[in-house]
C-alpha cells in the first residue's frame, strides 16, 4: 500500500480461482469505489455467517421496541446444540438477556445463543427483513445443527454480494438505523475468532469487524478491515482446502498492511 490510494494486487483474484471447489471473493475499498470480485453471486452453504441476519432482526426489533433487549430467558437441556460457544457447556437455566445472545452469537459464534433467538424472532421474519434491505443473497432456512432439516435440503445461505452489501450498510450507518448499525459494528469488533482476516491485521494495528464460519470443506470470514482506507472483505468457500483457503485468506489481508 502506497500514498494515499491503495490498488489490490493483481495476483489476488488468480490466488482465489486458484483454490478448490467453489471459493467466493469482494474486496470493496471504501474509499475509492475499486472493488475485486470472484464468483459475487454464487450461493454457498453460510455456516455461521448466517448469523449476521439474526443479528440484523434482533437489532430491527431492539430498536423499534418491539423486543427488549434486557429480556432474559433461561437456557434449557434442549436448547443445548454442539460445538461453537459457551452456553452449551453452563448450568442449565441459566439466564440471559437477549443482547447477551446476540454478542454470544457473533463474539463467539454461539450456536445455542443462535437457536435460541432464531426461536424467538422467526425464521419468516428474519428472510422478511433481509429482503427490505435488499439482502437476498442471504438466506435463513434452519437452525443450527438442524440435522433433520438438513437433511430435507434445507441449507442456510449467502453469497459475497449479498454480505458485501450487508457490511457495506453497516458501514454507512444504514442498517436499521445509525445508533443500531454503530452497536451492531461494536459487537462485531469483539470478535474472538480472529485466525483468518485479522490474524497480520491485528498485531499491525489494524482493527476489523466480522463474522466468520466453518463446515466441512467450508471456510468464511467477512467483514469490514479499519485499515487508513477502509475496506469490505468478504471470502466464501464450498468443497475447498480448508487449511489452503485459510492461508489464502490470511495473506491477501496481509496486503493491506500500509508499507513503512
């Protein structure tokens, strides 16, 4: 990166295509308008990416009082689903309020946080409010770990233009409102999974904000790198090398490290 306009590298897109499987990439500089995309519109499995829309509908209804952000509810046996998070592995009945949820959604991805608020939103309201915001490339289909849903085919999705524009709102302040959209920016620079785009980015300073996710053959990480010039990155995969596609990942942001 040098002066004041930075150029994305050239190699960048030939990496990407280079990958694996199906491997979606938009890089947006906030700045200038130059964007970078590989495969923007090709739809992938979201994994927990799709947390973003229930983080957008819990925040619609915080903030027209439709939904209080200080209810709690206690965690129950059957609300318990594996892996990512902390909730699964507390006492049950343990009590939380729904903004609680939502930073366990996104800071550590919590999936039983997830399930529980998808539960108290609505997966018809959640598709509903993506499409307001012209966010149809972003779908909520199941919960988590669903497996029977899963099984019936219904996967959750997201493409890089559909996030891209998520963040891209967020961002501008647009995303439900501007006091809604800065708290919505805060949580998500408490992100505690920060191995892929942040893993040069931080010990250089710089921060981001974003979301990422995992399955098999799946790797994501989206968000907004707070760089001098900042930036939307966006990286999706299906059927990939994960291990590659994290290297890939980690070294394209490391681009955007000004030079001293």
């Amino acid at each position: 990166m040098k002066g004041s306009v930075f150029l994305f590298d050239r190699e960048i897109p030939a990496r990407v295509r280079a990958l694996p499987g199906t491997v979606c990439l938009w890089l947006e500089n906030l700045k200038t308008g130059e964007t970078v995309r590989v495969n923007p519109d090709a739809p992938v499995i979201a994994a927990s990416v799709i947390k973003l829309a229930v983080l957008l509908e819990a925040f619609r209804r915080f903030d027209d009082g439709t939904l209080d952000p200080n209810e709690t509810c206690a965690v129950r046996p059957e609300d318990k689903v594996p892996s990512c998070g902390a909730l699964t592995y507390l006492h049950d009945g343990l009590e939380v309020t729904l903004r609680d949820l939502a930073t366990l959604m996104i800071i550590l991805s919590d999936n039983t946080a997830t399930n529980i608020l998808i539960d108290r939103l609505g997966i018809e309201n959640v598709n509903r409010t993506l499409d307001a915001y012209d966010l149809t490339g972003m779908r909520l289909r199941r919960k988590m770990f669903d497996s029977e849903a899963a099984a019936r085919g219904l996967q959750n999705t997201v493409t890089a233009e559909g996030v891209a524009r998520f963040f891209r709102l967020l961002y501008e302040g647009r995303l439900v409102s501007k006091t809604a959209s800065e708290d919505m920016l805060r949580t998500l620079l408490d992100q505690r999974l920060n191995g892929k785009m942040p893993f040069y980015l931080h010990s250089a300073g710089i921060r981001v904000a974003h979301k990422t996710g995992e399955d098999d053959g799946v790797t994501h990480d989206a968000g907004i790198i707070l760089a001098k010039e900042p930036l939307i990155a966006v990286f999706l995969s299906g059927d990939t090398d994960v291990p590659a596609c994290e290297r890939v990942i980690q070294d394209v942001c490391r681009t955007f490290i000004p030079e001293r």
